[in-house]
C-alpha cells in the first residue's frame, strides 16, 4: 500500500526526513515531519518505481537515511584493527578494486569493513549527494543490542525478500554473522540447525530476535519452535499516524535508521 497524508506540504520539504531502505527487488520510502508525524509511505518494485515515488524522490530533502545491503562484510576486534593497513583488506573483498567502507561498533567493541554495491550506491548518492548511507547490518545489529542478556543463547534473524541474515549472541558475547539464501522454512531450520551444532546449541535457543518488512507466518512458526521467545522488533521512535495504517507500517524498525548516524 502507498499512503500520502493531507498534512504533506511541498513547501515544507526541507524540514521533512527521508527514510529509505533500498535493495535489488524493492524500495521502501518513509517521510516523517519535525513532529513525527508520518507524512508519506511507499513500497515499490526498485527497477519499475512509481510515477508518485518519481515525483517524491525528486524533491530537495535535506535529511535523508538510506539503508543498504552490504556485500563482503568481514568483523575486526577494535584493538586489532590497524587504519593504515586499511589497503591489507582489500585483498579479502570480491571486488578488491573497489572502495571499501568502515564502521564503528563501539558496543561490540568491534570495526566492520565492507563494501557497497556500486550502482545501488550512485543511484541513491546521484538522487541525494548529502545522504547518509547506512549498511543493513548496523541497524540490526543495532537494534537487538537491548534484548541480548548475559546469560544464554540470542539468535538474531533479519528477512529481506530470500536474503535472510542470521547472527548469533551467547552469554552477552557476539559469535556468528553471516547472510543465507532462505525461500522455503525448510531452508530456514537447515540453517539455523547447522548454526546451533557449530556452537553447541541444543534443540532451541533462549531468544530469537526478529525483524522483517514482511514475516511470513511459516517462518514466524518455524522459529518458535527453534527459540524459547521470539521478540519480533518494532521501532523505538513514535510515529503520530492515521489509524487507518497497519501496525507493520507503523512500527517497523526501518523508522530508527537515523538512530544509527
């Protein structure tokens, strides 16, 4: 569903924050004014976008998120991590011709490096020059950090179209993170199975911490049965809405991504 509220004001543009999450199958568009009040939402197919996204995204927003997938994502202890062998870790990327991105993780204690898909990166940095880009990882990782406790298992699962990541917590510490092709619960429990006998996990972990655009309720039971509580995350920042809007809308965790500027 797209949504444009009465309240939106092409005059007040400047004042307004776009969100957007981005990928290879769908673009998704939140616009939200000073006083959080949701002002327009979009979902559309990325490489057949809407006349109405067109004429949205050719606006002059001043504040703009964009969230998108990292490729070749490699973690670094922080105090291993040495700037100026930066060039050393071109060698493990796919494309080591390519720049490659750094982010801090303070709370982990830990760098990420990474890399863009370029295209994907231009498209969004040609529409909007100022625009922060943000990996998908960091929000996720972001977001599950007040729900991981020091004692016992947290299994963090992130849902994009079929590319499904799963990362890992055991006793406060983080473990595991890696991205899986997932179409089918089948290949979800496969997965996750494999990830629980690598580290010694026995039938079910304490937690599992869930966020997705669109959860299918397979997959939701599925990891009911592989978790003791499945916490589907929500975002932290309030919206005022028309009642009209779906929860799933609303609340969706995409709306915290300037938290992570």
């Amino acid at each position: 569903m797209n949504y444009t509220a009465a309240d939106f004001h092409l005059h007040f543009i400047a004042k307004y924050t776009l969100i957007v999450k981005a990928n290879f199958v769908y673009d998704i568009l939140y616009v939200i004014d000073q006083e959080g009040q949701l002002l327009v939402y979009m979902k559309y197919d990325s490489n057949k976008p809407s006349e109405e996204a067109l004429k949205l995204l050719s606006l002059p927003f001043q504040q703009v998120y964009v969230s998108l997938p990292q490729s070749n994502l490699t973690f670094i202890p922080a105090d291993l991590y040495q700037e100026d062998d930066q060039e050393l870790y071109h060698d493990f990327m796919e494309n080591p011709n390519q720049a490659i991105e750094v982010a801090d993780l303070d709370y982990l204690q830990i760098k990420a490096v990474f890399q863009y898909d370029v295209l994907l990166a231009q498209r969004w940095k040609s529409l909007f020059p100022e625009a922060h880009l943000i990996p998908e990882f960091k929000l996720n990782l972001m977001q599950v950090r007040p729900h991981v406790p020091l004692k016992g298992e947290v299994l963090g699962v992130v849902f994009n179209d079929t590319s499904t990541d799963l990362f890992l917590f055991i006793n406060g510490q983080f473990q595991f993170f890696n991205n899986f092709e997932v179409i089918t619960e089948d290949d979800l429990s496969y997965f996750i199975l494999n990830l629980y006998q690598t580290f010694g996990i026995k039938d079910k972990v304490t937690k599992a911490i869930v966020s997705a655009v669109d959860l299918e309720p397979s997959f939701q039971h599925k990891l009911q049965q592989l978790a003791d509580e499945v916490l589907i995350i929500k975002s932290n920042t309030k919206l005022k809405t028309d009642d009209e809007l779906p929860s799933e809308v609303t609340s969706s965790y995409l709306i915290d991504l300037p938290l992570c500027v």
